[in-house]
C-alpha cells in the first residue's frame, strides 16, 4: 500500500462532509423560518440572513393559498450559496419550501450539489433531495438517489445507496448517515472502499472526521496487491496509519498467515503484534506456531512468538512440535526460512523428543541443532551430547550426528529396565530410516558395551575400545558390529556379569524426562521421590 492512500481517503471523508452539510445544507435551511426578512441583530443575537430570490416569475394569490410560486429558472440566495431550480414553492404559514427540476446549489466557484427534486420542512427541520443526487467539491463527487437531512440534530442520511469519489479512491454504500454533534459518518451494508492500492469491504464501517479514525463493525476485509485482512471488529487511524483488529482478525502475506484475539499493525513501521490465541501459518513450509503473543515485522518477513509458544511441521503422517519460552522465525524465500528457540526447549513427535537449553532449524538444509545440555530419545534409545544435530527430510527424519562428550543408550528390553548398550566417543553418527535407527557410526576414543544374543537369548556383555565402531541395527538389535582398527573385544558370560560392569562412565538414563505428548510442552514435570518410586515398584512385582 502506498503511504499517501490513507491521508486521501482521510481528505475524501473531510471534504464530503463539509461541502454538504455545513456548507449547502444548513446554510439554506437555518434561516428559512426568517426568509424574505431583513437581517436583524438583537442584543443577544447574531444578524440573522434572509433568504433572498433574485430570478423567477412570482405567482401569489393569498385568497387562495399562502404558497408563493416562483418558475422560469427561479434563484435563492442566502450566505453565498446560490440555489437554482425550475419550479420553487414557498409556503410561509407552513414554514416549508418544495424545489423541482434541475436543482442546484453552488457556493464559489468548486462547490455543486444537484437534484432532481428538493423538499424542507421547517416544523420538523427535515430536508430532502431526491433523484440523482450529487455534491461536488473539486475531485470529490457524491452520488445518491435520496438524501436526507435533519437540520435540527445534524443529521443526514441515504438509504437507496451512495457512491463517493475522490480522486483514486471510491466508497460505495448502500445506506450512510452523517452525525455532526459527534462528527461521525457511519456507513452500512455492502461497504467497499477502492484505491489503486488496496479494497476495503465491511458490513459497517464508521468513521470520526475528529480524530480522523475508521471504526470496522461486522465482517471486514480488506485486500491489497501483498496482503489480506479480515476481521469483525476494529479500527484504523488514518492519520497516524496504525490499526487494531479484532474478533477472528485474520493477517495474509505471500508466504505467511497470521490469526489472533487481536491484531495490531503499524503501517509507518510495517511492525505488528497479535495478542491471544496466536497462530503464524507458514504456508510454503506447512508449518504453524503457536503462542499468546507474538511481534512481527513484514519487511524482513520476521517473528517472536511467547507466552507458551509452539511450532508444528507436518512430517508425512506425523507433526514435529517445537516448544520454548520464546520462538523467532524468519523467512528469507519460500525454500530457505529458519526457526530459533530460545530456553527450555522441548520437542515432540510421536517417535522422537528431545530436550535443550536452545535450538535451531533451517528448512534450507533441513537441519535442526540443539545446544547446551541438549538430550535426545526414539523409542527404547536416549542421545546426549555437547551439541546435536538431527537431519530433518521433506516427510521424515534422516538420521542425527552427536559433537563432543557423545554418549547413545539404547534399553536392551523394555520389559528388563537394567539392562543398557551403551556407546559413548568424540562423535557419534546416526542413520534412520521407517522412524528406526538403522545405523551408528562412533569415532574417536569409540567405546561400546552391549549385550550380546544366542538366538534371542541375552548370552553375554560385550565390551569394547577401539577408534572407530560401525553398529547396525535391526528390529531396535543390533544386528552387526565391525571396528576400526579391529580389536578384540572382551565378552563376559551373562551369569558372570556383575553390576559394576555394565555401566561406562557417564552413563545418565533420563528417559522420565522425555516428553510423552504435545501437551507436556509447556508443563514442568514432578520429579517422583525415590522412596515412593520404590514403594510403587513393589506394588507393581507383587501385582
């Protein structure tokens, strides 16, 4: 949207009001119970101005009626509005006056208002102008069938539909009504409103020619070449350019859709927040986030989102969720956008969680890291690591890589809860296919122990050092183990197998801490005392 379009729009309300009410209006019809008498001034009032004819032949028979008929191009002065019609009747008893036929009112050499018919009474101070209507100023034309005009509160109204043009701008309306105590103007039922820039629709739309603001009542849409906005209620100063939407507000980009109790946008500035029941939709990369709060600037195509907030990518059939105390998402073009959490983070997806004091993802090369403290779960395994990085396809995660202090335990069974392999090195290299790990690669100071089978029966603990270990897995086994260099390693018969052994040193098993759902995110967790773990342990072998 251009900058000047609200200032224009702003200028078309001023000038219409102006120009018809005050200038021709009121001008004509304040003083109609005085017409034909000369100015007066009393103590305490102002002269009041006569209504004077200048042109028309004059037709009165008192015996007959109180009217004065006026025809031939009959012409009122009063105030410097000159009114101009065929046929005017004036009746004095009655305090009323009916014109027809070419009706025209000018004032100077800019201001027109013509009618095909004009009536005013001046008991009820009511004012009509029928037949096509229209008031002009310069650039600014008004059009209408039926005006009215209460000139005692300052009323007008049409009610057979209106059309105002102003320069590049265009209202069309099919009532609208004018409140000069208040200075509103107020606009009804198929409200549209054009510029080059943008269209603007609304059920009603009311605006304040004080403090130059448009109040948006009932449904509102407004559309321009780079965005769309819908909402049922708000407002839009058009002086200052900023806006508030609200009730199912509703913000549309190229790339982005933004949704919330309320919306606040800055045009000057191009910033804008949503407070409550937020929801940032990026549309190129199917993927949402949530939150009670979020800032945004379209320029840079940027977000934060807090207050609860999470992100959501569809995945094939599975969603991965991200959650934070504060999530800032930015897209650079509708392939590369990145998305960085800060602060207890947690994810979820149905077959992999983590957690990190801070995470990243960029959806250029599909990758999500995950820093300080950073720990990793899929299914029956647990990764920590001083940094993890996690290899995210178009549909599914490809695999992980673990930097420094590496350590990956996988619980042999979940029905044993004792029994770990466990590898642990510099790096470790993980490869995932059908939600499963299929392959790890340890390198440097690689350590493994793990629990060897004999037709599915745990026979022995393997434990071994070497530089590098390549492990396969099938079915959550592993199926195979080839080092680098080749070392043999030490295996102990299962029954020989004492407690002390089957734990390499760092080994944490944190699996409790894993979130179990989506809804987990953002609740903290109630560490269960260890004597009631224990008393419930027993419950559970005696059961």
């Amino acid at each position: 949207m251009k900058q000047a379009s609200g200032n224009q729009h702003n200028e078309m309300f001023n000038k219409f009001f102006h120009i018809l009410f005050f200038v021709f209006l009121s001008s004509f019809f304040l003083a109609q119970t005085k017409k034909n008498v000369p100015a007066v001034k009393t103590a305490t009032q102002s002269p009041v101005k006569a209504i004077n004819i200048l042109h028309g032949n004059l037709s009165y028979d008192e015996s007959k009626s109180s009217a004065k008929l006026l025809t031939n191009n009959a012409v009122f002065e009063h105030d410097g509005a000159i009114l101009n019609c065929d046929t005017a009747w004036l009746y004095d008893k009655e305090n009323r006056m009916d014109a027809s036929g070419h009706v025209v009112i000018t004032k100077g050499d800019s201001i027109k208002v013509t009618g095909g018919k004009l009536q005013y009474d001046g008991k009820t101070k009511m004012a009509t102008l029928q037949n096509s209507v229209t008031c002009t100023e310069k650039d600014m034309v008004l059009t209408t069938n039926l005006l009215t005009y209460d000139v005692g509160n300052g009323i007008a109204n049409y009610y057979d539909g209106g059309k105002i043009v102003n320069k590049e701008n265009t209202l069309t309306s099919k009532n609208g009504h004018y409140y000069s105590a208040t200075k509103d103007v107020a606009f009804h039922y198929d409200v549209v409103l054009t510029n080059p820039d943008y269209t603007m629709k609304s059920d009603t739309l009311r605006y304040n020619t004080i403090n130059k603001t448009a109040y948006f009542l009932g449904p509102s849409i407004i559309i321009s070449k780079t965005d769309y906005i819908y909402c049922e209620n708000g407002w839009y100063d058009t002086d200052k350019e900023k806006a508030q939407f609200s009730i199912n507000a509703l913000l549309v980009t190229s790339q982005q859709k933004l949704t919330g109790d309320s919306l606040f946008y800055d045009r000057n500035k191009k910033e804008g927040k949503a407070f409550r029941n937020v929801r940032l939709t990026d549309t190129s990369q199917k993927s949402i986030i949530f939150g009670g709060y979020a800032e945004f600037k379209q320029e840079k195509s940027e977000a934060i989102v807090t207050k609860d907030p999470v992100y959501a990518r569809i995945l094939d059939n599975d969603t991965l969720f991200i959650a934070a105390d504060t999530l800032y998402h930015r897209d650079l073009d509708s392939v590369d956008n990145f998305l960085n959490a800060y602060h207890n983070v947690k994810i979820f997806k149905s077959d992999l969680q983590a957690m990190a004091d801070s995470a990243s993802l960029n959806t250029k090369d599909s990758l999500l890291q995950l820093f300080k403290n950073p720990m990793l779960w899929s299914k029956r395994s647990q990764a920590t690591a001083k940094l993890i990085k996690v290899y995210i396809g178009k549909s599914t995660i490809n695999g992980f890589k673990l930097e420094s202090n590496s350590f990956l335990i996988q619980q042999v069974d979940s029905l044993d809860a004792d029994k770990f392999n466990q590898l642990t090195g510099r790096s470790i290299e993980g490869l995932i296919r059908h939600d499963t790990i299929r392959k790890v690669i340890i390198n440097g100071n690689a350590e493994a122990l793990y629990y060897v089978k004999n037709k599915n029966a745990i026979a022995g603990l393997n434990k071994t050092t070497t530089s590098e270990i390549n492990m396969w897995f099938k079915n959550d086994d592993i199926e195979r183990v080839t080092l680098k260099p080749q070392v043999d390693g030490k295996v102990t018969p299962i029954k020989d197998v004492d407690a002390e052994s089957t734990r390499i040193k760092g080994f944490n098993w944190q699996y409790n801490k894993r979130p179990r759902s989506k809804q987990e995110l953002h609740t903290v967790k109630k560490e269960i005392p260890k004597e009631e773990k224990k008393e419930k342990e027993k419950g559970k072998k005696k059961n």
